[in-house]
C-alpha cells in the first residue's frame, strides 16, 4: 500500500523517498533561514525509460507542484532527472498516442499533459531546471518556463515536434522566439536542430554550464550532482539572505505574474491545435512512420556485412 503523501513527504526533508505512483522521487534541501527556504529537488526517476514522461509521471509532477505550491516553508523547486537523461519526452508507449482511445477520451488540456502544462504555466513560486542530460520534446519547452536553467557539459535540447506532425508545446511557439529570435527558433522548431550545452548557453537557453558536477552515478541528491549544486547556488545567494524567501515570492510576483496570462492564451492556442492534429490523424500516421522507417534501418544494418579487422 503506498504512503499517504503526507508522509512521504514529511520523510523527504532528510533523504529521498519515491512519491506517489514511483515515477518521481523527492527531497528537501537548503533551508537555511529558519526552514522558510527549502527547496524541493523533484526528480523523474523512469531511468530505464529514459525518464520519459507517462501519464502517471505527469499525474505524479501534478501532485508534488499543487502541495510545493501550498505549502509556505517550500520557496522554489528544483526539477531534475535520474541517470543519464533529464527526460525523452512524452513517452510513445502513453495512450495518447492511440487515436481511437483519444478520439473518445477528453480534449488535451484535460489529460495529464495538458493539466502538467498548465500547472508550469501557473506556478507561483520559483521553478528551476537542473538539467544534467538529455532534454527532448514537452521538456524541452517546459525549460522556457523555469525561472533558471543549468546544463551539465552532456546535456542537449531537442524539440522534435515537425517530425511528429505536433505543434509547439507549452508556449514554446513564444518563449523560444523570445529566447532566442526568429531565425533560430525555427531552427529548433522547423528543422529539428539539436542544442548542445555550449550552444544553449549562447541562446539564452540556459543560464549556467556546470562542468564539475558528479554524472557518472546517476544520482540525482548525489552531494554534488548538478541539482544539488543548483540547490547551493539557491540556497547561498537568496533564500539565505535577510528576507531571502520574501524576496523570492516578490521576484514571482512581479515577473511571473505580469507574463501569466498572456502564457495562458498562448498555451490554449497551441493546445487546440494539437487537439485537432491528433483527432484527424496526423500526429499518429506520422508516429507510424517513424517506426516503419526506424524497423527499415534496423533491417538495413543488420543486412550489411560487416567489415573484418
């Protein structure tokens, strides 16, 4: 029987603890000014999935986003991944990709998506990413609505939405062009180019590329994986300061709050066209064919001979 939430997240102030479905696990850091500044490290723990986001990781993200947003001793969250990759993306494997179960089920802003993108949109307090490898898809666009944004030197940012026949996804048809300008947005966006960690650097993607932090155990509450030493950098130049996490809901209320609305009819935009993309069939035929082609290439390579030494 899983753990009321409530303890579960009572025991994430000392060391983490799986939430919920087991898709995400927590804990607490920092604190510093008098247990009013903790940060809550959410990592999505699928790591054999590549962290992909599921329906159950989604309703996960809900759960632990609506109490950090409830709870006053919580200033800001820290999002990270387990192993080696931050998150794929929306999971293939999801029913959202079934068409008949979407053409009977809710339209997309009521499913677990649709609700998580609306939940990054409207959050009040301090969202960050500590983004220790790859980022595809859904993540990708969630970055541009955290209020910071650190790579590690292996991560990447790839929104491959063309290839899929979706759209834009959590106001990434604004934030990047606000980002980054025109041209290379639609690089990201049209064509599909893939952001290394420099590069994200340069486009305002990020703020920081961490080049010291611990990768190699795949521990995301490591003591100096990346999200901790983001949690340090939180902890030690704000929430520690005199009215540190006062400032911080300040900070939210004047910068998040002035772009919410306008987030929130770009959001209904880009979701009612990707309602629409999945009813007519689009985004499934094209989801055919990638599997098609990607079975052709396997053939291929195991077809050709292979080279002796």
């Amino acid at each position: 029987m899983a753990k009321p939430f409530e303890k579960i997240f009572a025991e994430a102030t000392t060391t983490p603890s799986p939430h919920g479905r087991g898709t995400v696990s927590i804990c607490r850091r920092g604190g510093s000014n008098n247990n009013t500044g903790s940060i809550l490290v959410v990592a999505i723990n699928r790591p054999k999935a590549r962290n992909a986001l599921s329906d159950d990781t989604y309703e996960d993200l809900l759960e632990v986003l609506e109490r950090a947003k409830n709870d006053p001793s919580i200033a800001a969250v820290v999002w990270t991944g387990a192993g080696s990759y931050f998150c794929s993306g929306a999971d293939v494997k999801n029913k959202k990709f079934d068409l008949a179960s979407f053409q009977e089920g809710d339209p997309v802003l009521l499913q677990p998506n649709g609700r998580f993108m609306m939940a990054m949109v409207s959050f009040p307090k301090l969202i960050c990413a500590a983004v220790q490898g790859p980022t595809v898809g859904i993540a990708a666009s969630a970055l541009l609505q955290c209020d910071l944004v650190y790579f590690s030197q292996k991560a990447f940012f790839w929104a491959p939405f063309a290839r899929l026949s979706l759209v834009p996804e959590l106001t990434a048809s604004a934030t990047l062009i606000e980002t980054m300008g025109l041209s290379k947005a639609n690089e990201i966006l049209l064509l599909g180019k893939r952001v290394d960690a420099k590069t994200a650097l340069d486009w305002g993607i990020c703020s920081q590329v961490i080049t010291d932090c611990d990768l190699s155990s795949g521990d995301p509450f490591h003591p100096n994986s990346l999200a901790s030493r983001m949690c340090q950098d939180i902890d030690k130049r704000l929430l520690s300061l005199t009215n540190g996490p006062a400032t911080a809901q300040v900070f939210c209320t004047l910068v998040k709050g002035a772009r919410r609305s306008r987030m929130h009819q770009v959001l209904l935009r880009e979701l009612a066209v990707l309602d629409q993309r999945f009813r007519n069939g689009e985004v499934l035929e094209a989801a055919k064919q990638l599997v098609i082609g990607a079975q052709k290439k396997k053939k291929k390579e195991a077809r050709a001979p292979r080279s002796r030494l």
